[in-house]
C-alpha cells in the first residue's frame, strides 16, 4: 500500500510541476519520467493508468519533434492525465485511512 | 348535397344539451326550448353547404353542421336563441326517425369519437404552446393529480386538486377546447390535461417535448477561446504567467454569459479567483483545486465540441439561476433547521421538509450577504420571524410542524420560494415512525457516503437523508480535530460517528451536546444528517412527534 501512496505522489509532483513551468517545455527528461511512470504503473497492474502515460509521453515526444502541431494533442492528454491522478486521491486516501 | 345532409345529421346527434348549453348558456338553451313548447315550428330547406332554417316567427338562420358557423336575420352577433331553436327543433323532429330505416340517413344518436387526442405529434404541441407553457407543464408532470376524464359529447378532463376543468371536441382542433379558466388562447392548462390524458394512455411526450425546448445553441466562438485560453496558461505554466491573464478571464465570463455558457462562466470566474490566490501568494491557494478545474473545463469543452445528443449539451452547458414552477399542493413534514455561513460572505438558515407526496426533500432558505457593513444577521432573529406564505406561524414553528402549502413555487432542486401566491394550512403532526420515507430513509450507509458527488462535469449536490439509529454511543469533544463528535449506533450494530465542527457561534450548544448525560439514554431516534466528503453532519435529531434542531432549539 505504501509503495502506490508513493508511487501516486511522484505521479502528482510529475503533474504539478507541468503546471509550473507549463507545457510548452515540455523535454526529453519529462520523456525519461513518464518511462519511469509508466514502468511503475504497469508493476502495479495499473494497465489504464499505463495507457494514458504512454499516450501523453507518445504526444511528449510528437511534440518535441514539431512544436506547432503537438501542443494541442500534449495539453488534452496531460489533462486526462491529470484527471485520472484527481480521481486516484479520493478512493485511495480512504483505503489509506481504513 | 346528400354528403351535406349525412355530415348535419351527424352533427346534430351532437347536439345534446350538455354540448349547447356548452358553446351558449343555459339561459339560451332554456328559453329556445320554452319557444318550442309554445309552438314555433321551423322548416329546413338543405342546400349545397348549409340549411336554411325558416323558424314560424319569421326569423331565418343558416347553419353549416358546425356550432362555430351560423347566421342568423337578428341582430346579434353571437349564438342566438333562434339557431339553438333551430337545431333543438330539427333534433328532436329526426331523432324518432332514427332507427326507421330511413335510406342514407344515419342514425341520429351519434357517439363522438376522440382519438385525435391521442393521435397528436408532440411537434403538433410545439406549435400550439410556447416554450415556457411546456417548460412549465413537463415540470408539474412530475407531481400527482388526480385526474377525472369524462366522455360525453365532449371529452372533459378535470385536475381535481387545481379545480380546473378543459372539455375538447370531437374537431381535431386544440384552440376549440374550453378550459374552465376562461383564459384567452391556449392555456397551460389545456396542455397539462392533454398530456395527463396520454399518459393514462400510455403514451408519453416527456422526452421528446423536452428536447424540443431545451435551448442549446451557444457562442461556439467563446468556446474555442476560452479553450485556447486555458491551454495558453497550460503551456506558459504558472511561473512565468503574467497577472493581466486575470482581466482575460473575466472578460471571456462576460462573453460566456452572453454565449448562452453558464457553466463555462461560473468556471473562468472560479479559475480566474484561483489564480488570483495564486499571484497574491494565498494561503488558500491550492494548485490541487486549480489544476482540477483547468481539467474539468477543458475537457468539458472538447466533449462539448463533440456531444450531438441535446441533453449532454444542456449538461455540459449548464444553466443560469434555476426557474421556479408552480406545484398544486404540496403536503410537508417538517425536518429541522440548519444555520451556516459561507466563505464568500453570506449568513442563512435552511430549513428542511420532507414531501409526503413524492418522498424527496424540499428545503426553505433564508439567507443575507453579510459582507457590507451594517448588515446585521442573526440566526436567533431570523428563526423567530414570520414564515412566509401567509406569515400565520413563525419559522421555529414551521420547522416544527407539518403543513400543507398549495400554489408552492419549487425548482428542480426542490427549493422553495417565499412567494405570495402560496398559501399554507397547518395540519397536525404526524409520528416520523409511521411515514413512508421512500428513498429519504438511510438503508445502506456506504451506498449513501456516494451518492452526491454528482454526474461528471457537474457540481456537487447537498445531500441530506434521515438516519435512523438504536441508541447513542458516546459523546465527545476532540480538541485535535476541534469537533464534536457523536458516535450512534444503527440498528445493524455498526456504530456511526457523525460530527459538528467547532464554531464560535455554538459555543454554549457544543458544551450542553458535550455535557449533557441525557442524550446517551436516547433510544430509537432518528437524525437528519448531510453528507460532507467523508463526514456526516448532523441537523436535527426526531422521534415521534417531536424534533430537535440541534444548532437552533438547545
């Protein structure tokens, strides 16, 4: 249990940290992180949740390549992303509290 | 011409006295008759479309086998004596007649048939109605009435707990129905029996009608730059956003609410104050909460680009200040009160009921910005004043009792209005034990802690059920947590804890809930509780007739 608490605060520092220094720079060792998610989700058997960090690393890297088009695919799957994250806290804090 | 004669006779088997006395008046009927009983006798000469009717006191009418189509040489301009003689006489000179046989001629007791009534289209209603009249009736749909239908020589449906009645004829026509309002023009009447009267029969207009008036067109370009907005702050990141993106938030608000977008501008406020926390260094800043609601609203966005279905539209859309209807008759037991005060500067007190009719929950709220100067609110001042509709009790009183309000004004969220028109009867208080709380009652505990979080992409929902419970546990005050914390046992033995925040306000309250001794040998109660998050507030506790509410009354 102790491992997926952890494992969802470096998915939620992952996020936030997007939101500070904004999408845009988006680079190659946000590409390395999202690998790293993605491993660890996949451990977990969070198939889903892996899906979704392979998608947006998949955009990560599309846009790296060419800025103008990418921006948009990358900013919808960081949000679905993010969404997923929000939707993690709330079950996940009451099994931690029982 | 024989068609003619075949579709009069018809006709004036309509034409019993119910139906003249119907489209005249009894007086009219009354003396026609009188005419006949002294012996004036009328001779029928049929042309191609009408009759010429020669009545013995030289009057001539023409009728043209419909009530709404006559002429006759006097004078007045409406339904007279004459042409009611005319019909009354020919009726009863061809009604022995009927059954002899008689080659073409139809049989002069005539049973009129309205199966247009069921045959309509929902678009055919659109035409006859206006968007609020269907708004309105679909709303009062949803509460009972009793219906009366009676088949004479008109079809009458009669709302028995409105009083109102509306006849319709046998004419596929609805601007020739009658409704006992004497409104002019299709009243909204004449649409709720129409479709009380479908549903009897099965057939249900509900969803098509309501798609119909639901509006969802929207500034589509508002859209588009409300989403590009949010990616720009997505994209440049929090660091390195200028503040002036705050007066670009709010501007699009005020394009939002001119859009038709609602929701979308209650959201760009809400980040747009986000934001503002963030620049000003706020404590109360939460990136949690902003970043949800960038997530929320842009996505919200894209699934709106995208939705054909009206009714996820209107969902994702949203809605200005809800409309309120009015209900017939709403009879409803009073559950106890709850005093709050909110962070943007607002005081009230609601109070809670529940409907015996149709077991939901309505609320009466009394509330007062109190962020001016000068505003005084007390929650003590504001339970003793008069209750509204009709001021006969005080608002202690009314959330004490049971009572019966007809005319209410109520929302879809089941809230209450203050209106005039609403009068209320107090009625003797029922035992909470021997109601049926539908759905109100709390079976499931963890089935409830869910529900209220509400469909995606819409705010959450104040959620209050009644807890039934065997006995009260313990009670204590938890000075890490700063609240009051009552733990109760369900009858299934799991013990409950429910919880009352510490508030400066209800100092003296939390000390006697803390204190008193009595309120462990309470047995059998049951609690009005709302559900917080993980939490369970409670509001007032009931048993039998009796009710507490515990901010209000200790």
């Amino acid at each position: 249990m102790e491992e997926i608490f952890a494992f969802r605060e470096k998915l939620e520092d992952w996020v936030e940290r997007m939101l500070l220094k904004g999408i845009r720079k988006f680079e190659s060792a946000d590409l390395a992180t999202l690998a790293r998610l993605e491993a660890s989700a996949r451990e977990y058997g969070m198939d889903f949740l892996a899906e979704l960090i392979a998608r947006l690393a998949e955009a990560g890297g599309h846009y790296m390549r060419d800025a103008k088009a990418g921006v948009e695919l990358l900013t919808e799957r960081y949000l679905y992303m993010v969404q997923y994250v929000n939707m993690m806290k709330k079950p996940l804090s009451q099994a931690v509290a029982d | 011409m024989a068609d003619f004669k075949s579709d009069f006779q018809r006709w004036i088997g309509l034409c019993n006295e119910e139906y003249l006395i119907k489209y005249a008046n009894k007086g009219l009927y009354n003396r026609a008759c009188k005419e006949i009983e002294k012996g004036v006798t009328v001779s029928y000469e049929f042309m191609d479309d009408h009759v010429r009717c020669a009545l013995s006191d030289d009057s001539v009418c023409l009728l043209y086998g419909d009530i709404e189509r006559f002429s006759c040489s006097c004078p007045s301009d409406k339904i007279c004596k004459h042409v009611i003689l005319a019909i009354v006489a020919y009726a009863t000179q061809h009604q022995p007649a009927a059954g002899m046989g008689d080659a073409g001629d139809e049989p002069a007791v005539f049973k009129p048939d309205f199966g247009w009534l069921l045959q309509l289209h929902p678009s055919d209603f659109l035409q006859a109605f206006t968007a609020a009249q269907i708004e309105e009736v679909l709303f009062r749909l949803e509460y009972g009435e009793a219906l009366e239908v009676a088949e004479t020589s008109f079809l009458t449906v009669t709302l028995q707990l409105q009083q109102v009645e509306v006849s319709f004829d046998q004419e596929a026509d609805l601007s020739r129905a009658m409704c006992s309002c004497k409104a002019k023009g299709n009243c909204i009447h004449k649409l709720e029996c129409l479709l009380r009267y479908r549903l009897v029969h099965e057939i249900d207009d509900r969803e098509a009608l309501q798609a119909d008036i639901t509006d969802v067109s929207y500034d589509a370009e508002v859209a588009a730059e409300a989403r590009a907005l949010l990616a720009e702050v997505l994209g440049i990141g929090l660091a390195k956003l200028p503040e002036t993106v705050c007066t670009r938030f709010e501007l699009l608000a005020i394009a939002a609410h001119n859009g038709n977008l609602p929701a979308l501008e209650k959201d760009l406020r809400g980040i747009k104050g986000e934001l503002g926390l963030f620049f000003q260094r706020h404590v109360k800043f939460s990136q949690d909460v902003l970043l949800d609601r960038l997530a929320r609203v842009y996505l919200g966005l894209a699934a709106l680009e995208k939705s054909e279905r009206p009714e996820l539209k209107k969902q994702l859309l949203g809605s200005f200040k809800s409309k309120y209807h009015t209900v017939p008759h709403l009879t409803l037991y009073a559950l106890g009160a709850n005093p709050w005060e909110t962070r943007s500067g607002y005081k009230g007190v609601t109070y809670y009921f529940f409907s015996l009719a149709d077991k939901r929950i309505y609320t009466y709220t009394e509330a007062r910005p109190v962020y001016y100067e000068g505003t005084s609110f007390t929650y003590a001042t504001s339970y003793k004043s008069k209750a509204p509709w009709g001021g006969l009790v005080t608002m202690e009183e009314l959330s004490h009792s049971q009572v019966s309000l007809t005319s209410a004004k109520t929302n879809r969220e089941q809230r209450l209005s203050s209106s005039d028109e609403t009068k209320l009867v107090v009625l003797p208080r029922e035992n909470i034990e021997e109601l049926d709380l539908g759905e109100t009652l709390c079976r499931d505990l963890a089935e409830r802690m869910g529900e209220g979080a509400g469909v995606l992409f819409e705010q959450a929902t104040e959620h209050v059920f009644l807890l039934p419970t065997k006995s009260v546990l313990q009670v204590f005050y938890e000075a890490a947590t700063q609240q009051l914390i009552i733990t109760v046992e369900a009858h299934d033995g799991e013990s409950i804890p429910l919880v009352i925040p510490y508030q400066g306000e209800f100092d003296k309250t939390i000390r006697y809930l803390e204190n008193n001794k009595r309120l462990l040998e309470l047995r059998d109660v049951y609690w009005l509780v709302q559900v917080r998050g993980d939490e369970l507030y409670p509001i007032s506790m009931l048993q039998g007739k009796s009710l507490t509410s515990l901010k209000l009354d200790l």
